[in-house]
C-alpha cells in the first residue's frame, strides 16, 4: 500500500476564510487534535511577520510540540525577504518554512515587476540565509496552474533552478482553483516524471467544486503530499475537504495515511464550533444527515442484510446509522427507532403511530426519535415507563447581577430541588439540574452544540426551535451523540424542553 503525507493548512489557509478568526486558545486546542489524536502529518499554522495575536500563538504551540514530540510537524508560510521571515520564524520556535515563490510568469512580472533571473536571485538569498540558520525549506509555486499552462517553460527553469537547492518539498498550488481532474492528472504526471526524485505537495483550491477530485488526481499521478483543511475551510470556495481526500486516497486508490479516521468527527466539530461556520447536513462524513436512512425502502434494506450501505459505514468514524421519521417512513424506519429506544408496541399500534408521524410528517413538522415518546404518550396515552419530570423552574436575569435558576424535578416518586447561578439563564439552569442529576445518579451528558432557530419574518411572538446536541459516554467509553428538540415562544424554555427530553432519552435507553 502506498503511503502519502496530508499537511493540514486549517490555521493558516482556512483562516482566509470570511468572517473567520480563531482565538489563542482556539488555534491551541485545534492544533493538538490535529497533530496528536487526527495525526496529520504536517501542520501548517500560519504566516510569518503576521500579527502580535499570531507571533503569541505560534510561540504557545511551539512551546508545547516541543515538549510533546511535534515540533517537526510544524511549518509556517514565509515570504522571499532576504531575512525577515527567517528571523521571524526563529524567533517563535519554528523549524520549517513553506517559502511562497511566484510560480507563473504572469505573477513573476506583473505582481514583483521582475523576470525569472532576478527572483531566483531573491529566492537563492532567503533560502541560503535559511539553511545557515537550520530551517528547513518547502518551496510553493504561487499559482503554479496557470503557470504551467501559460508559461511551462518558466516552470521547467524555476524547477531546473530550485532542484539545486537543498530543499524538502515543491508544493504546488492551484491557487484560483482552475484546474479539472484531468488537467490536474496529466500536469502533475508530467513533472513527476520529469523530475522522479522530487518530492511534489498538491495544493487544492474548491472555486469550481473540484478540490478534492483534484486531489485524488493529483495523488494518483505520483504527488507524495497532499494540503488539505477541516471542513474545507478557505478563501473563496474553500479548499479540499480532510475528511473526503482522506477517505477517496484510501476507498478509490489504495493510499495510507496516518489520519486516525475515527477522530475525523470531533476534530470537524471543533472547528465547526470555533468557527462559527456551519457544516451542510448533507457534507460527505461530517454531515449530520450523512449516516440517516429517510426512505422506508432503505431501511427495510438495512433490515435484511444492509442492502444499502458500503464503504462508508458511520461506525468507522464513530458515529451510529439513525432512520429519519416523516411522511417517507415505512415500517421498518419505526421499528428501527423503537428497537433503539427499547419501546415495544404490537402491530396494530405501530401502524397507527406511523400514520401520526406521516402526518405530520406531510404537515412538515420535523419528527425525531426524542419525539415518539411524547407521541405514543399523546396516542395511546400510555404512561411512560421512564419519566423525569421538570415540575418548576424560576429563572432571574438581571442587569449587572449573574443569573439564577431555581428547579424542582421528580423522578421515581421522589422529588428534589436545586438552585445555582451560571453565566445565563440557561447556563444556571443546567447547573441547578445537574445537582438534582447527581443526586439521582443520572449520567451528565456533555454539551456539545446549540442551535436557536427562528421563522423568517420578524415575528416576535414566533415559535423558537431549540436544537441541542449532547455527547454521551457509556461506561466502555464508547461515544454516542444525542439530539433534542424543544419548540416554545421562549428561547430559554424551548432549550429546557429539549434537555428534560434528552434526560427521558438516556433513561429510556439504559431500560432496553
């Protein structure tokens, strides 16, 4: 099998990305679960002489891959100064430098307003200087795609030039995301071929949605690196998603990797999180529809004998297949749902609970399996064999003083209450209701996510969706993601609704 390296440029060419800046703190914590549990490669983290914010970050990270073992993986963007990016990256820690040079003609003699000769002059100085001061050296070709179709000549000579040079790795950008998987395919193949001993980098860009395709091609015609970033994170269109090349490298072509797949999810939700920037629900691997069967068909399918999967189980990267309930449910969907919940109806019940949910389904009311418990309630009023009950909760926001919560809840026939204060309303609910779990000896989930969701038009007196997503250990330490719902005028009572049925949710769970 062959072995190629995925350098993530999250951090430095994700960050070009509008509307995104990460904190300090952010970039440490996205760091380390890139280098020590995702296990990329390389790690590129930003731009040399970049802002104070950044010097401070990179000398966090720097200190602490030093002390951890990963001080090699790092690298920064550099520039062609002479000096001034070498001492730069000296005096952060930083031991390797992907040197930006001008790789088309164009960009040589309308952007630096030299030829070829002078910038190779320019280009000899700054990596001389490097090498003195025991740096290490990749050399990107700064728009090598129109390069090598307008000026292939300049490329070759650039190349001719660079080889002389002690340094690791010619990367190779399409930086305006221009190239097909077939040009991609065939420039690549001509270099490798050309120069056999050169360690080539492919670097995507997304503007035509082609980034990872690209990539693919780029590493089926001999690239020994590929770039990549979380999420596909990256100016204009964004670059090649980690997770889709990762998975086409090694399901289409064979390649290893070192990328631990399974830590694939957390590592998109975190910088999900950090960013602001929302992932598609139908985005390949992260998504959070990826792994759900909507149609009746397909989980019939699923049901006997997994007629409809392939390759792209969820258990391989962590995550569990889930059925989707609405106007496309069948009676498998159903059964699926209940079987996970530990709930057990007869035939003639279960047709008339997916007739509800078709219904409402048809209505356009979003059913989720956090919901059938309250719908077989409402149905069939049956009582629930599990039930924690939130009898009253007092919430107080006040200007300039912290919030206050005070909640009474029930469970087993037995009645407890709490009070706490929090950052917010709900923040203070949730610490006054993890005492009262506590006391219960009711597992705390881990919050993960929180999503309000408003009707358009500007109504005040709306109904507000709550969407909370919970991380939930179990005692193999095997995670398991939980979403609830709660919908109400009030943002802070809806997100309550949806954690009392996140709570009647594990318990259900834990009665199978």
């Amino acid at each position: 099998m062959k072995s190629i390296e995925i350098m993530d440029t999250t951090l430095r060419d994700g960050e070009q990305m509008q509307n995104v800046s990460y904190t300090t703190e952010e970039k440490l914590a996205i760091s380390k679960i890139l280098l020590t549990e995702v296990k990329v490669d390389r790690l590129e983290l930003t731009s040399a002489r970049a802002s104070t914010g950044e010097k401070f970050f990179v000398e966090k990270v720097t200190k602490w891959a030093e002390e951890a073992g990963y001080i090699n993986a790092l690298e920064i963007l550099s520039f062609v100064d002479k000096t001034k990016s070498i001492d730069w990256a000296i005096s952060v820690g930083i031991k390797r430098i992907n040197l930006l040079t001008k790789g088309s003609k164009k960009h040589c003699e309308n952007q630096l307003g030299k030829n070829l000769k002078e910038h190779l002059h320019d280009i000899y100085e700054t990596i001389n200087y490097a090498i003195q001061k025991n740096i290490e050296v990749n050399v990107y070709l700064e728009d090598f795609s129109n390069g090598i179709k307008d000026s292939p000549d300049y490329v070759f000579e650039m190349i001719d030039n660079l080889i002389k040079l002690p340094i690791k790795r010619i990367m190779l950008p399409d930086t305006l995301g221009i190239f097909n998987p077939f040009e991609t395919y065939d420039y690549v193949k001509l270099l490798v071929e050309k120069y056999p001993h050169v360690h080539f980098d492919f670097h995507p860009h997304n503007d035509y949605g082609l980034g990872v395709a690209n990539a693919l091609a780029a590493a089926k015609a001999g690239a020994k690196g590929i770039h990549v970033t979380v999420n596909g994170m990256g100016e204009r269109a964004g670059n090649a998603s980690l997770d889709e090349v990762v998975v086409g490298l090694k399901d289409f072509f064979g390649f290893k990797t070192g990328i631990c797949e399974k830590e694939l999810y957390k590592a998109s939700k975190m910088v999900e999180m950090f960013s602001g920037q929302r992932v598609a629900n139908n985005k390949p691997i992260y998504g959070a529809n990826v792994f759900t069967q909507t149609a009746g068909i397909h989980a019939d399918g699923d049901k006997k004998g997994n007629l409809y999967a392939n390759k792209l189980v969820p258990e391989r990267f962590g995550r569990v297949r889930e059925y989707a309930l609405g106007k496309l449910s069948g009676k498998a969907s159903l059964e699926m749902n209940l079987k996970k919940l530990g709930i057990e109806l007869d035939e003639e019940k279960k047709k008339i609970l997916l007739d509800k949910i078709i219904e409402l389904g048809d209505k356009k009311k979003v059913v989720t399996i956090e919901d059938l418990p309250y719908i077989i309630d409402d149905i069939f009023e049956m009582p629930q064999e599990v039930s924690f009950k939130l009898i009253h909760c007092v919430i107080n926001t006040t200007y300039n003083l912290k919030p206050f919560s005070a909640v009474k809840c029930s469970y087993n026939n037995e009645v407890m209450d709490a009070y706490a204060y929090g950052d917010g309303g709900y923040d203070a609910f949730m610490n006054a209701l993890k005492q009262i779990l506590q006391r219960f000896n009711i597992t705390i989930p881990n919050l993960v996510d929180y999503v309000v969701t408003i009707p358009p038009g500007g109504k005040t007196d709306a109904l507000v969706q709550t969407t909370i997503y919970w991380e939930l250990k179990d005692e193999n330490n095997k995670v398991e993601h939980i979403v609830s719902r709660g919908l109400n005028p009030d943002q802070i009572i809806a997100a309550i609704e949806a954690t009392i049925r996140m709570i009647n949710q594990i318990l259900l769970r834990k009665k199978k």
